[in-house]
C-alpha cells in the first residue's frame, strides 16, 4: 500500500477555555534510535493503569503539535531529540475518567533520540523501555497503534 504524506506547516496550538467537545486530542512521540542494524523504540508505562504506551500529552498552549510530543517524550520518557513535525499515523482510545469516558485521537510524531536521562520530571512515576518495534506492538493495547508500531521502520521511512 502506497501512502502518501502531505507536508503541512504547523502552527502554535491557541488553547480555548471550551472543554464541550466530544473527541480530544492528544499528541505522541515515537521516540526511536537505532543500536547498531536494529531499530529500537521507546515504550513507557502510564502513571495510574500502568499500562504499556507512548509518551502523549494534551496540545500546549504556543507549541506545534509536534512541539507538544517531543515535551511529552522528556516529561515522560526522559529523552529529547530531533522531532518530525510529520505525523505518521493515528490511534484512538479511550481515557477513562472518574466524571465521564473521553473518547481521544492521538496524533503520532517521529522523534530521533539523541540524548537519555538517568532522571527526568516523571521518573518516579514511570518505567521505560526500549524494544523492538515489533516487540512494541505486542506490548500496547490499541490496535491502531499495534499496526503503526508493527510497520515502523524509520529507513524506509525517510526518516
């Protein structure tokens, strides 16, 4: 399958104060590096179900899309890089919350990792691991992100 990507500009995200929409966002980063011929990525747990995911996070007032993902990956992950501001894929899920389900769509960028902490603002919190991509796809409960993990391949992507 031939899939084409549209290079579009991103601009800030300017947070307004209506919470009424019915499907958030959020924004992910595949962070990636590559030890020797083997491509690995990083998959951390959630804070409270402790589940295997992506670093994500709600857009930030003034920062991109891709922006927002690469905070998330050092908040969450304790890595920083150089971010694809293209997205390469969408999953959906839902975030269970104490008032009401919010049903969620999860913009995924490629991040290039390029440095790794000991310590980071949410290490106590989280662990984090660095597997295969294929690996990585066992490891997470959604099934879109099950596929764009499974086909991650950053040199054949361009990337």
């Amino acid at each position: 399958m031939n899939v084409s990507i549209a290079r579009i500009k991103q601009r800030p995200v300017r947070l307004t104060t209506s919470r009424k929409r019915d499907v958030r966002t959020q924004f992910a980063a595949l962070c990636w590096r590559m030890r020797g011929e083997r491509v690995e990525v990083l998959v951390v747990t959630s804070r409270r179900t402790k589940r295997w995911i992506l670093p994500k996070g709600w857009p930030m007032d003034g920062e991109t899309p891709s922006e927002a993902a690469a905070t998330e990956a050092w908040e969450e992950g304790g890595v920083r890089g150089k971010v694809t501001p293209v997205c390469i894929g969408l999953y959906s899920y839902i975030k269970n919350r104490a008032s009401r389900d919010l049903p969620v769509m999860v913009v995924v960028f490629p991040l290039k990792v390029t440095e790794q902490s000991t310590t980071w603002p949410e290490h106590k919190e989280r662990k984090r691991k660095w597997v295969t991509p294929r690996r990585a796809s066992t490891m997470v409960e959604e099934p879109e992100l099950r596929r764009l993990l499974r086909d991650f391949d950053p040199r054949l992507q361009g990337l």
